[in-house]
C-alpha cells in the first residue's frame, strides 16, 4: 500500500489536510494501488512546490487540488477522479449505467462536502473564520436542523438494510465513511442526536472501517488528522444537540 | 424540436425557472432531440405532480431535479445528466479521456452554479432572501470580486483564442453559455466592468447563441426567463462595478 518503488498513481492535494483529497486517498488505500502522495513527500519533482506547478501549468491546468496523475494522463474534480479510476481499483462496475448512478450519488456528496465547508466560511473562503462567526453560527443552525437530515436522510434511504450502497463494495461506501466520519468530528453534538436515524450508515461506516487496508490506514501516519485546516472543522460554537 | 410524439427523453425539473435544469434543455435543444419537459406539460404522467411522484419514489430516487428518464433509466445530477447524454447527443466524443476532461470543466462548472446560488442564500436556502440579506450583501462583494474573477479567469485560459473550448462543439461549450448569461443577468455592472478579460468566453457565448437551434429555442416559449426564483438572479443591492 502507500507508497512503493513503480507507482502508477501521483496524487497532488494539499499536504497538511484531509479535504476532498482523502476520498481518493482512501480509495487508493482500500484497493492497495500503488501511489505517491505527491505534496507530501520530499525531493525532485515532490512536495508543494511540484503541486503548485502542476496548478499553474499552462496547457489544461486542474481548477483545484485533488489531481490524479494516472495513465499519462491528468484527472481532477474530486467526484470526477473517483469515478474515473474505479473500475480499475474495482470499486466500481465498468457498465455506464452503474457508473452514472454511483457518480450521482458521489456527486450528492460533493454538494454535502461543499456546505460542510460553508458553515465554516458562509461569506469568504478567502477571509478568517474569526471574522464572519456569526454568519457561521446562522448557517452552521441551518445546516445541522434541515441539511444534515435531508442528505444522510436521503444516503440512509439508498443504503436501508443493505451492508453496502450496492451489492458489491464502491468507491461510494468509503466516500459515505468520510463524510460520517467528518460530521461526527465536526459535529459532534448533532451526530450523537441523530444517531438513531442514521443506524444503516453508521454500520456501513464501522464496516468500512473494519476493512484490513483501511483499518492499517487509519493507524498509519499516511492518515492526516482532522485539523481546522480541513473541509470538517470542529468548533464548539458551532455545534448543538439543537 | 421540443416536444413530438415519441420523445427518448423525459426531464424532470422545476417549471418556473432555468435553474440547473438548462443546462439539460439547452443539450437537448442543441442536438434536436426529441424530449419531454414532464413538469411544465399538462396530462396524465406529467406535471408537477409527475415530478414530485419521481423524487419520492421509493427505489433510488433523485437526490433533486433536475433528473432525465433515457434508455428506460434515471440519471441525475446536472452534470452528471450531460456526462451521461452527452456521447448520444453528439455533444461530446466517445473516449473516456475526453469525457472525463469535459466532466472536470463541467463539475468546476457545478460549483460555480452553487456560489452564484448562495450569493442571495448564504445562511440557509429554505429561509427568505430578506432575511438574509445584509449576509448576501457580503456574500456577493466575495464572489464579484474573488470568485467571479477566479472561475472565468479559469474557464477564459481553457478557452483561450479558440472558438469553443475543444477541437468540436461539445455540452461544455453550452454550459459556458448559460453561466456567461445567468452572470449577466445577475450582475450586470460586474460583468461589464469584467468584459475585458473575458473576450474568449463572451465570444463563445455570441457563437452559441447564433447556432440556429439554440437562437430559435432561446426565441421560444421553451426558454424561461430568467427571474428571481432560479439561480441567478437579479438583486441591485447585490450588484456593483466595484
């Protein structure tokens, strides 16, 4: 797993942070692909300076990080990344019509990720949290009272009584770990009030988390932790069991 | 084109707005293909009631419109919708390189959509604009003057002096239409004092809407207007050239 000597997979995403960038982190991992964390390692053509020159390439250059480089080719957009390469880390099927179901739910996700972010950032992503708290207080409310219900609500209802999203092991079941996963730790509170809602995902959740890679994954120090750097941030003030 | 008798497409979106349902009319209007806009026709199996029976179904309903009936499945998802159509409609190439490059710039494109959505809806999207609105003002000054730059600035250097985004007209080329346009319409004084760095995209937009298809759809009464219940919309407070 991680990193080896042959690897068929660059992965450039911010070093410090679990972000977008742990989903296709913990895709690589579960399927044991060969790949090199690429702004998190040292040397010629590594670390931070090598993400910020692929970001400012000139020919096709990625909007943003994560970026997978794979099969000489680049692909980005965190969704997008994961749909491409799962049929190769089999954690996807190859026929379409499988595919753009599991890329509609992934995407449902996306949209999840991206509020997660804004209840910490609810007018500037580029201004400090400390200047607009009161807004992410507002929004956080909105957040855990209608959004957390209306998108686990909705994953809960796909997943039922099923140990997976399908009936066979997706990408999707590991993206459905992260965002349990980043909710609990940001949200604490709220999680723990909603728990008995949401008993489908929490089992998928401690399933994925049993997995042999993924379990040797999460004691490793490949595993960056949740940080107020990241997408889920945990700040008292923003969490309620209201 | 639009509606006739034995239509291959049926989509289910919200009747009163473009929202992020034209981004669908527009490919299907595009290509000529012959689809159903289910919401806006009146019937047995049509009309709002048609779409809210799809979303509450019980076996993998949408996540929310809009979502297209095709090949006697359900895709859903913008971006995932014209991922999906788009090789059918000739409106993208069939190798899967090229698709997921289009579904990179159309995913940056999905996001964009969601902050030009919370510029009037920063707090919570269930709650009134007036009530949130000193937060939209702040919320807006971001976008107008970080985040607009940002993704044109981006979708300007993928364009560069070409005519359209690839070496062939595909559904991204589209999509850029509609957000020049919705960004127009949202915020005029913005984009005109913008004009000048964004030659290729106003451009491309010009090229769009003389192609005889989408000039005829765009004269119809199958194009809604744009007004103050979709994603763009127009609220003068929450425009400047500055």
């Amino acid at each position: 797993m991680g990193i080896v000597t042959t690897p068929e997979y660059e992965l450039y995403y911010w070093p410090t942070i679990q972000g977008r960038g742990e989903f296709v982190r913990l895709a690589l991992e579960d399927a044991g692909a060969a790949y090199l964390d690429i702004a998190r390692l040292e040397g010629k053509g590594k670390g931070m300076d090598a993400m910020m020159k692929l970001l400012g390439r000139r020919s096709d250059p990625p909007f943003a990080p994560p970026a997978l480089k794979w099969k000489g080719g680049l692909v980005w957009q965190r969704a997008n990344i994961l749909h491409a390469i799962g049929p190769t880390l089999r954690l996807a099927p190859r026929d379409e019509a499988t595919r753009v179901y599991l890329l509609g739910v992934e995407m449902t996700i996306s949209d999840l990720i991206n509020e997660a972010h804004d209840t910490h950032h609810p007018i500037s992503s580029s201004a400090y949290y400390e200047d607009q708290t009161s807004e992410a207080k507002a929004r956080s409310k909105a957040f855990r009272q209608e959004r957390i219900p209306k998108f686990l609500g909705y994953f809960e209802k796909l997943v039922g009584r099923k140990a997976m999203l399908m009936d066979r092991h997706t990408y999707v079941d590991l993206s459905l770990f992260q965002i349990m996963s980043g909710l609990q730790y940001a949200f604490p509170k709220t999680m723990t009030k909603l728990a008995p809602s949401f008993r489908g995902l929490i089992r998928l959740q401690k399933r994925i988390a049993e997995r042999p890679r993924i379990a040797a994954y999460l004691e490793s120090d490949r595993r960056v932790h949740f940080n107020r750097d990241g997408i889920f941030r945990h700040y008292k003030e923003l969490d309620s069991a209201r």
